[in-house]
C-alpha cells in the first residue's frame, strides 16, 4: 500500500477543470469526471499514453492514457468531425496535441491557484505499458461520449522554489 | 497576399493553421517543427507574419520569439500557445510577441490577431 499523495485540492480542481473545458467545451463532447484515486507509484496504462512533464513550482508527469478508439474518437472531433477509421502520422499528432491542450489548460489553471509550471513537449507511447515512478500517481478517470479518458498525475512541490 | 510563417511542433496544429490561412488566401512562406527551425526559416524568407507555437522540442517559442525579435525587430510574431497563464503571455508580449492566441482555437480568432497585426 501506498500512502495518498500530497496534492492540494485546488491543484486537483485546476487539473479536472482543465480536463473537462477542453473535452466539453472545446470538443463539444459530454464528460464528466469520477472521483481521483490513488494508482500509487505505478499503474497500466491502456492502448495509448501521452506523457508529458512538468516543471517550474511543480514538478512531476501529466500521462494521459486511452484505448485506440478512444483516441480514434476523440481525433476525429479535433479534425471537424471525421470518421477516423485508423491513425495516421496526422492522427498520431493530433492525439499528441491533445495532451498538450489540456496540459497548458492544466497549466494556466493552475497558475490561478498560484503554482507557475512549464509543460515539456509531449510523447506518445503507443501499447499497454506499465508506468513506474519513484512518486504516487493520482489517477483521475474521465468518462465521456468518446470513452474513458484517464489522467494519471504526479506533480509535487519543487525542491528549487 | 501576405505570407505567413508557420511555427509548431505538432503537424495536425501546422494543418489546422494552414488550412485557416490558405482558406483567407494568405500565401504559406513555410513551416517550421521547433524554435531553431523558425529562427532559421525566418532569416531565409522573411515572412510578412509569424504564428509561434511555444511548447516544442530543441527550442522552445519564447526564445525562438526573442531571438528573431533581436535580429529582426520589425518581425511580427502571433503566438498560438495552449500554455495560456498570465507570466506566458506577459514575457511573449514583452519580447515583442504582438498577441497571443490561446490553443484550442477557434479560426475566426485567428483570423482577427492576424488582420489586426497587418492592419
Ligand atoms: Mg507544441
């Protein structure tokens, strides 16, 4: 057992706000959040990960996990409501950027709760794998019309601030 | 017609972007993948505009910003950045970014930051 990691509330609200704007207000696609639990310091991920890190008043990882359809889904939203049947290089990056949207969402969220991060550019990980850190994740699951999209999130305070 | 300069890492952001632009008949000088790439690409065609993605690899946007901002100070730079927290968007503007557009976004307003800058 792993003890719960130390995250404040208002940084765990800056991150499902982040979440939610992006996917439902941006993508127009329904979501809603169920409550975060605690993966610990390791967890499997699903068909597709995009990870990226964190850095500044806060430091850590922000993996944002999917199965294929799911992305598949969520792509085609992003290209204006296609039928994405496969992805492609292009479908590829759009699932990138998404991470990337709702990171900086994330980011500038948190900001407002006082806590200036940078997001480093993202990568994707493409197949069921088992993340490992030295830190506990928090996993924060969001169901939508696309599917589960899952948030696994480690960020603490920098020792440098 | 004007012509743009393309700045992000992401190829479907450099697609969307383009898309916008072509659709406003705005010519495409190029694009560029990171902050070298666009400092590079910028010496070389002298774009009329620049839209500037921040998060990217080997350089990032903000001193991609400064860097062309130092050499070229009539550049006129967009940055098209989903990091949108105040400190961003105060450094690009101080760095002589001319305004910010915050990812994801709709099409009109870029298309607004862009007719105002070369207004
Ligand atoms: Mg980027």
């Amino acid at each position: 057992m792993s003890s719960a990691p130390h995250m404040e509330a208002q940084h765990v609200n800056a991150i499902t706000n982040a979440a939610v704007m992006i996917v439902e207000q941006h993508l127009g696609i329904e979501a809603k959040f169920s409550k975060p639990y605690v993966s610990g310091k390791q967890f499997l991920a699903s068909d597709i990960s995009v990870v990226m890190g964190v850095n500044g008043q806060l430091e850590g990882q922000i993996i944002c996990t999917m199965e294929e359809k799911t992305a598949r889904s969520i792509v085609g939203n992003m290209m204006g409501g296609m039928e994405i049947s496969v992805l492609d290089d292009m479908g590829w990056s759009a699932i990138q950027e998404f991470g990337n949207w709702v990171a900086g969402r994330a980011a500038s969220e948190l900001a407002k709760a006082e806590a200036v991060i940078d997001i480093s550019p993202p990568v994707i990980n493409e197949g069921h794998s088992r993340f490992r850190m030295e830190k506990t994740f928090l996993t924060f699951p969001l169901s939508s019309a696309a599917g589960e999209v899952y948030l696994h999130v480690s960020i603490t305070p920098s020792n440098r601030s | 017609m004007a012509s743009v300069l393309i700045v992000d890492d992401a190829s479907f952001m450099r697609m969307m972007i383009k898309d916008i632009l072509t659709k406003n008949e705005f010519d495409i000088a190029g694009e560029a993948a990171n902050g070298q790439e666009a400092v590079d690409m910028f010496k070389e065609l002298s774009p009329d505009l620049v839209t500037m993605d921040i998060t990217m690899p080997e350089k990032d946007g903000i001193a991609a910003l400064k860097e062309i901002q130092g050499e070229h100070p009539e550049a006129k730079v967009i940055m098209c950045s989903a990091m949108g927290q105040q400190s961003m968007v105060i450094d690009a503007i101080q760095a002589g970014a001319k305004d910010f557009i915050v990812k994801p976004f709709q099409a009109d307003r870029v298309m607004d930051a862009i007719n105002k800058v070369l207004g």
